[in-house]
C-alpha cells in the first residue's frame, strides 16, 4: 500500500478509499452538471452580440429607464370611491425594475428584521402569562402556503379589509381608509411571509449568548436598553443579520407577491416577475437581454450571500462561551412591559398570523367579500379527494418530492461525511460553498437556466420544455427541487455529523473495518434521526417550491405539481381562489404533521426556515 | 506481541512541523510511554503507528514488517482513546464484539472471548448496558477490552486516565498495569503525567516541540536526565544557569552571580550551562563533599507528607529544599538567614537549551 500525494490532496486520506472519492465526488459532479452548468450555459448568452463577445445587452438594461430610473409616480394617492368615500391608496414609487427590486428587497429586510428582533426579544427574555400560547401562534406565521396567503394580505387592506375595519371603523386611528397595492403590497405581503424567519433566527442568538456576560455587565453597573445597546444586541447581531440577508434574497426571487398583485403595474416591474412573466407570455425566454437581467440578479443576491458569510465568520462569538451552567435569563416583565407586550406585541403578532388564518377561513367560505367570509362549506377541501385534477396535483407534488428527497439525502450525506471528516481536502471548501450556493441562486434563474439547458441538450423528447405537451417535467423538477432544497437538509445532517466525535468511527476503523463498514455501521445508525428530520424538512419545502413549479412546472397541465395549479388557480376565474386556499390548507397540514413528526422523532425542536 | 521500531518519523500539519524526525524502538512486550507537554507531538506520534494518521516521510516497523502505509484496520495496533470512543448505539458486548465479527468468528467463539475479555476487566454481567449506562471508569474498562479482545499485536493508550477521578485514576493505573503484566502484551502508552508515567512504565521517551528528547527507565529519566528539558519536565526542580570557568578532567568549576561552585561533573563542550538540582537533595544541614549555599528564607511550605523551603540567594536567584523532616525547619522564618548543602555528586551539570 502507498499513500497518494493526489488522494491527500483532492480527498484529504492518503490512502486512496472508494468511498471516500464518492463522497467527494457524487455531489460536487451533480452540482456542477445540475447547478453550474445549466445556469452558466444559459448566462453566456447574456455576454454574446452579433456573435461576438459584448457587454451589448448590460447596457441596453442599465441605460434604459424601464430598468434605471429616477423616482416617478406618486408614493400614495387620495382616491374618491363612486360612493364619495376618500381613500389612501398606497402603492409605492417607481425607481425601475432594477432599483425596485432592491428597495422591496431592502424595505422587507428592514421591516422582517424590527418585526422578528421584537417578537425574539420578548419570547428569549420575558414570562408572561399566555407566553404558551404565543409560542404556538409564533409557528403559525412559518407555515408555507404560496399565493394564497399574500392573497389574504391583499384582502386585508381592500377598503372593507380587517385592517381598515380595525383602525378605520373600530379605532378610529387611520384618517381614511388605506388600501395597499403595487410595490407597497408586495413589500408587506413579504414581511409577513418571511419575518418569521428573521425571528427564529433571533430567537436563537438571543437563546445562546451566554447569561455571564450580560451578568457581568450588570454587575458593571449597565441596565436596560443601555445594556440591550451596548452587549446583548452586538452578540445576536450576527444571527440576526443572517435571517435579514436571507429574507433579502428570498425577497428578491419571491414571485408570489408580484404575482397576485400583478393588477398594479407597478408590482409588475420587478426582476423576478419580468423574466417569469417570460415564460408565461409566448417563451422568449432565451432572449439575451433577459439572461442578462438574470445575471444582474444573480449577482446582488450571490453578493448579498458572501457578503453575510464574511461578515457572520467575523463575528463568530455569540457561543463563545467557557462552559458552566447555564441559567436562562428570563424575567418577569414590568408593568410598562407588560402593557408593551399585550397592547402591542401580541396584536402585531395576531395580525401578522391572520393570512394563514384567512386561507383556513377561505377554503371553507362560500364567498369573501366583505370584511369577513360568509357560508361555510366543505365543498373545497372535499374537492381535494374528489376532483381528479386535485387529487393529480397532489400525486404529481407527492411523486416529485419524494424522488427528491432521496438524493436530496444522498448528496446532503456524502457532502457533510466528505466535507466534516477530510478537512485537510482541497475539494472540502469548493463542496462547502456550492452546497450551500443554491439558497444564493433565484429558482427563476434556475427555471431558466434549465428552460434552455434541456431544450438544447434533448430537442424534441420528453425532456424538451418547447416541446409544450410532449414535455413531461417530472425529472427537470426532481433535478431543481434537490438542487434548490439541499442547503437546508445539508444543514441539519451537517450538524449531526458534527456531533459525532470522529473517534467513533476512527476506532472502528482502527479495529479492521473498512471506511464504508464504519460509514454504514457506526456514522450512519448514530445520524439516523437527523437524517429523518432532514428528509422532513426537504419533503415540505419540496412540496411549497413556486420558481420552477410555476413556470417549468405548468407547461404541461398533465404533470403539473400543487403550485402549479394554485397559481392558475389564483389567476383566473373568479371563485377559484377558494379552491387554491384549499391546498393551501393541505399544505399547511402536511407541514404541520412533518412538523410535529420530525420533533417528536428527533426530540429536538426543528423549526422550518432557520437557518443560523 | 511485537517489537515496534519508528525510524526518522516526520510529520507536519499546514506549516507546523508536529515530528521532526523520530527515531525509537519498543521492545515487544514491554510497557512504553511517551512523556511530554501537550503540542509535543506524543499524540501525533501514537495516531500515526495506530494508522490512522500517515508520516510524511520515515518508516514504522512491526517486527521485521514495514507498515508505514498499511491502513489502520489491517494494522492490528489498537488505540484506546482518550475520550473511549465507544459507540453509544451499542451494547457494552456489541461494543467488545465489533472487531471479532470483522474477523468473521464463529458465534461461540465471539461469545467467549468477549465474556474472556469483559472478565479481565472486571465487567462481566454488563454485556447488556449501553455505554451511557456506565461510570467513566466502566467504559475505560469496556474501551480497553474491546481493544484487548482482537489480540491486538501492540496496545495503543492515549492518555487514557485523564478523563478519571483522581482515586479512580491511580485504580486503573494499577488495573492497566496488572493486565499489561498478565497478557505480556506490547503497550504503548501516551500522558503528559510525569507522576503516571514513571509509576507505570518498564521504559519512558520524554518528547518536546516534536522531538524525543531522551528514553530511558524511570529511574534513569528522573535521576539522569539528558537535558535541561527533560530536568525541569520531570517535577519540580532547581534549575539556576551559570557559565563553566574552570576545567580539571571532568570536575568543573562553575560561576553566576558571582557566586563559584567547584568540583562538579560535567564533561560536556558547552561552557554556557544550567545546574540542576533536585529538592530533596537539598539539605539544611552539613552533609559530605557538599557545596553550600547561603540565603535568607523566603517561605516554608507545609505539604503533609513533606515540608518545602524556598529560599533566596544571589540576584534573586531561588532555590528549593524538600524535607520530610520537622525537626530540620524549626524555628527557620521568611528573612532569616539559611545555609543549603548539596552533595557534589547530587549535582548535575547540563548544556543551557536554547529557546
């Protein structure tokens, strides 16, 4: 046996092992061939002008007011209703797509970050009576429910909307009635639909920093906000600004706000919503200057990734911590406090929850007209077992992520063993980044990036996106589902593998078993439950996937999966909406069951979308 | 049981040279230690003859076998680690068995020689536990029998008491010791201990920043160190430098601080020396072919089985006396004045090491 220089190096064991080699190489070649490659193959055209290499199609973006421009338009308008009524009608300034897309972005992770520190800070550090009850609303807000919930947002500021019966005609607080739409509804829609995250993530920093040095600066003589200012703030801060950046981005590819407020131009001329609506008008979807577009939003929101992770990995010492036992600092608030948390907290909190409560109450409503639906029925939720194009939806989503999930698995467990275990590999970083790169990459870009990579690489098969009918998606959307939902199992099988001392296995090995004996036998048996959470995780999130379920994904009403349909639900007659609550309402039950599954499996609390 | 050879063993992490270049040889069936300080290579050295580490140039031996590059599981030198490492999805018999069902054993003869092995550890009837299940020594115990039950050609033991109680420590200590004895096996033993080490070992390699700095018994290592590193590791030590000024044969005389001492051994080239002495060596009253050294007492320390008296002479320079006598520090205060004798041939002279 001789040890290999270039073993060492590309796999960190001098001694060539087949599975390690795997290990290695089954992800980062499935990445490149799924991620890198389709996406970059479809970018070059962006680069490409009368056959030449060109910045061409840059330009004609950046110099053109559609995409660049100063402010115009009005922030709000006072609008006279026929009946003689004013209202306030919000909807936002438009600064072009460009710019419009980062200020909503921005705006989400401004509001998502004040909302979630707040609810985080009460939760991490008060007792208050009906605090149990809190934490259990508090993961109402986390349930995925795509289309309908912002939906329901948008119902709540219709001028007869519960925002406006609230404060207009019950409290008396607002001049006028308020109705949100254009870019205004989609910034709102989305701090409802992603603050959750920003909270998990602060609720955990503020979790792990270590009582003794607020204790010590107690002791020091600090108190109050002059303490939150000066200790408490500055160690969460890293966690915090993660779940920011993370809403950021996904703020930035989200298409369900743009598309249900799509009525209004305005929520129209954003990135993510121009090249969708690509797909959906007539396929010009390998235009360069769209690729270009794509590019220009690849690359804030890779931007916006790195940026994050340098300054996170700078700022490592929220668990800098010597041990010793750790007394939760949790206080009873004072009276000021405590009028804060019910007068305040918890009203914002039963108004921010109110969209998933709307889409239970519209899959069960006969109409929903005014401020609250009326007539109860059955009649949605029984078309999920009843209808056969429902209950295909379903089939199609069931298939599609069941399939994904195990590579899913696969590459998440050969990723994390090759990267944890073989740390001195010059592959080890390269797998670090790309598997966790696809939080950073748009499922848009993804969707087109595949759009033209399979319609170049299989013309004319099954393959073949511009074969419309003859297409069948199933494993386009397997391949972008495990490409888009692997950094989130990866995480969560990272960190079991992290907390088995690698002298398990080692002394398994040292006592004559083989790398895959140890990997099967010890590693594998000891990971098994965070396995299980991760297949869970993935599971759900493959079901609620939007980007390439709408556009790769509805080509064909045959295979299309349950967004799919939803959002033809969402887009056409009326009445339908009722129907698309009602697989919001199984969504919604299916993340619950997995859920509560995946805590009682792994008794750990698992909750979805945190990402510290 | 063979005899383990590390010839010119070379090992560097990044840009840190952990091994510069280790030559021993462990003779089979002996119980051998490596010594040193943690960062010294004493670890790296036991991972890379248990396999699971590779040197970057140099040979390991079992007997006349090179297996330098051979994997860890076909090299049958078992590591018990310093944290057990036992797998807790495993009953403590799973645990014992592992490596007997690798090999393929006949059911029977698995079962026996794991109950074979459990009862040389003291641990029968606890084949059903799980490891969770057991007191820190327990599972050392279940460790070291799932290391013995492979009959493994050497035993490696990486600081294997540090994770014990001080009373449990010196038990296992003893237990190691006896099973070492009953099996005659080749043990390779690693602490930063010098107390453990000199207690339980047949031959000691005190190592340092990578290098093996001297090997030798017990007795030869705490009586006649080689070096000025292997004086001050191995317990508490005076350690003054001074400078030779005069030779005759291999008598020296030596200065610092003004102050000469004559008649001491020293044969080495180097004139910039360091005078090492052991504590109790140093006495408070006139012995035979002594030197004496004049001072004021700093402090008298009470230990129980012992009393220290620091006192200070020179530039500032401190020396230590160990007694156990009472009588001899009556009546001695911090500030008074205090003479110390040594025997000249208590006396050890070595080059001063650079740092």
């Amino acid at each position: 046996m001789r040890v290999s220089k270039w073993s060492e190096r590309l796999f960190g064991t001098p001694i060539f092992d087949p599975v390690v080699a795997t290990s290695f190489l089954f992800p980062l070649l499935y990445l490149i061939s799924f991620l890198i490659i389709p996406v970059l193959a479809m970018l070059a055209i962006a680069f490409v002008y009368n056959g030449h290499f060109s910045l061409h199609w840059f330009g004609s973006i950046l110099g053109s007011d559609y995409y660049i421009s100063l402010p115009s338009g009005d922030f709000y308008k006072l609008v006279t209703l026929p009946s003689g009524e004013q209202i306030y009608y919000v909807q936002g300034v438009d600064f072009g797509v460009i710019l419009n897309s980062l200020l909503v972005s921005l705006s989400v992770m401004l509001l998502t970050t004040i909302l979630g520190t707040i609810f985080a800070f009460v939760m991490a550090r008060y007792n208050f009576p009906g605090k149990n009850i809190v934490r259990i609303l508090l993961f109402v807000p986390l349930l995925v429910t795509p289309f309908v919930n912002v939906f329901i947002v948008k119902k709540m500021f219709l001028p007869n909307g519960l925002i406006n019966w609230l404060f207009y005609d019950i409290l008396h607080i607002f001049p006028h009635r308020i109705v949100i739409d254009g870019l205004v509804g989609v910034i709102i829609a989305q701090t409802m639909t992603y603050y959750p995250i920003v909270y998990l993530n602060a609720y955990a920093s503020f979790i792990n920093i270590d009582p003794t040095l607020e204790e010590q600066a107690e002791n020091l003589g600090s108190g109050g906000f002059h303490l939150f200012r000066t200790v408490t703030l500055p160690l969460a801060l890293p966690g915090i600004a993660a779940g920011a950046t993370l809403v950021g981005i996904f703020s930035l590819e989200d298409l369900a706000a743009p598309i249900v407020f799509q009525g209004n131009p305005l929520a129209r001329k954003l990135m993510s919503f121009q090249i969708y609506s690509a797909f959906t008008s007539g396929f010009n979807v390998g235009s360069p200057q769209l690729a270009a577009l794509a590019i220009i939003m690849l690359t804030i929101a890779i931007l916006m990734f790195l940026g994050i992770r340098k300054y996170v990995s700078m700022r490592q010492y929220a668990m800098l911590s010597k041990g010793g036992r750790w007394k939760p600092r949790i206080a009873k608030p004072k009276a000021w406090q405590a009028a804060l948390i019910y007068f305040l907290v918890i009203p914002m909190l039963l108004i921010s929850i109110f969209p998933q409560v709307g889409v239970v109450l519209l899959a069960f409503s006969e109409s929903w007209s005014g401020t609250w639906p009326e007539g109860f029925t059955m009649q949605h939720i029984m078309s999920i077992v009843t209808q056969p194009d429902i209950e295909r939806v379903i089939m199609n989503s069931v298939m599609y992520s069941t399939a994904a999930i195990v590579v899913i698995i696969l590459l998440s467990l050969t990723a994390a063993y090759a990267s944890s275990r073989f740390k001195k590999s010059l592959l080890g970083p390269v797998l670090d980044s790309l598997s966790t790169l696809p939080i950073a990459v748009p499922g848009i870009v993804i969707a087109m990036g595949y759009f033209f990579f399979f319609a170049k690489a299989f013309p004319d098969t099954l393959l073949d996106p511009t074969n419309l009918l003859g297409f069948n998606p199933a494993l386009v959307l397997v391949l972008a589902y495990s490409i888009r939902r692997l950094p989130f199992a990866a995480r969560s099988i990272a960190a079991g593998i992290q907390q088995v001392h690698v002298s398990l296995e080692e002394a398994a090995l040292n006592l004559g078993a083989s790398r895959w004996k140890a990997l099967t036998g010890i590693l594998i048996p000891l990971i098994l439950l965070n396995l299980l959470g991760g297949a869970m995780l993935s599971f759900v999130y493959c079901m609620s996937e939007t980007s390439v379920s709408i556009t790769l994904g509805s080509i064909n009403p045959d295979y299309y999966p349950i967004t799919a349909r939803m959002v033809e639900l969402m887009t056409s007659a009326v009445g339908s909406a009722n129907l698309a609550a009602a697989l919001g309402v199984f969504l919604m039950t299916v993340q619950i069951i997995a859920i509560v599954l995946a805590n009682l499996i792994t008794k750990q609390r698992y909750s979805f979308i945190g990402l510290t | 049981m063979v005899d383990v050879k590390l010839e010119n063993v070379v090992k560097t992490f990044g840009d840190t040279v952990a091994l510069k270049g280790i030559n021993l040889y462990i003779k089979a069936g002996e119980l051998f230690t490596l010594l040193g300080p943690s960062g010294c290579g004493k670890s790296t050295t036991l991972r890379i003859i248990a396999g699971l580490d590779f040197p970057d140039s140099g040979h390991i031996y079992f007997g006349n076998e090179d297996v330098t590059y051979l994997p860890s599981s076909k090299r049958g030198a078992v590591l018990v680690f310093q944290n057990y490492a036992l797998w807790p999805h495993m009953t403590v018999f799973d645990n014992v068995a592992y490596g007997l069902k690798l090999r393929k054993l006949p059911k029977e003869e698995i079962k026996r020689r794991v109950e074979w092995a459990l009862e040389l550890v003291k641990l029968k009837g606890y084949e059903n536990r799980y490891p969770t299940q057991l007191s820190g020594g327990q599972q050392q115990r279940v460790a070291i029998a799932r290391a013995l039950v492979v009959e493994p050609k050497v035993l490696l033991l990486d600081e294997p008491l540090s994770n014990l109680d001080a009373k449990l420590r010196l038990e296992m200590r003893s237990e190691i010791r006896r099973i070492q004895r009953e099996l005659g096996i080749t043990v390779i033993y690693v602490t930063h201990d010098q107390e453990e080490a000199m207690a339980i070992s047949d031959r000691i390699a005190v190592m340092n920043v990578g290098t093996v700095e001297q090997v030798g018994t017990p007795r030869d290592i705490y009586e006649r160190p080689k070096t000025e590193f292997v004086a001050s590791f191995m317990g508490k030590t005076n350690v003054i430098p001074a400078k030779v000024v005069e030779r005759t044969g291999d008598r020296v005389t030596v200065e610092f601080d003004g102050i000469r001492l004559d008649g001491l051994h020293y044969t080495g080239k180097e004139d910039e020396v360091v005078i090492v002495i052991r504590p109790e060596r140093v006495k408070l009253k006139p012995v035979e072919n002594a030197i004496s050294i004049s001072g004021i007492v700093d402090l008298v320390e009470y230990y129980g089985f012992f009393i220290e008296v620091v006192g200070l002479f020179g530039e500032e320079r401190r020396i230590i006396a160990r007694t156990i006598s009472d009588r001899d520090v009556e009546g001695l205060k911090p500030t008074q004045p205090v003479t110390f004798y040594v025997n000249r041939d208590d006396v050890i002279i070595l080059p001063r090491q650079k740092r």
